[in-house]
C-alpha cells in the first residue's frame, strides 16, 4: 500500500468520524426509531461502533482481551 492510499484512507475515516458527530443534531425520535422490531435505532448502531472502536484499539495495544470476548463472535 503506498503512502497516497494510506493517507487517503485516513481521510475516509476521519470524515466518517464525522458522519458520527452528525448524529448529535438529529431529533431524539430519529435517533432511537427503528424502521423494522429486529433492527437496530441509530443510536445503537453508533454505541456498538463505539464498542468495537475500543474493544480493537485494546487488542491493537496488546491488552488482554481477545477475539473471544469480543460481542460479534
């Protein structure tokens, strides 16, 4: 992977981020609707991303969680 793609995949990240940071301007009904019984609401989505977010920065430095804890498997 060259430099340009690693830097230009940051960039997606980072604007995700924001996509993230959005959820805060949206009505309260918006974020806790679920459009079907067995999906989940925004704000869940958001919270598990979150989640996940630091259960793999843990992993990533060397903490003692494994794959085995992590809520997906």
């Amino acid at each position: 992977m060259t430099t340009e793609s690693k830097l230009a995949l940051i960039e997606v990240f980072d604007n995700l981020s924001n996509a993230f940071d959005d959820t805060l301007n949206l009505e309260r009904e918006a974020v806790l609707f679920r459009p079907f019984s067995d999906s989940w609401s925004i704000i869940e989505q958001v919270v598990h991303c979150a989640d996940f977010d630091i259960a793999m920065s843990q992993i990533s430095l060397g903490d003692s969680i494994s794959w085995n804890h992590c809520a997906f498997l």
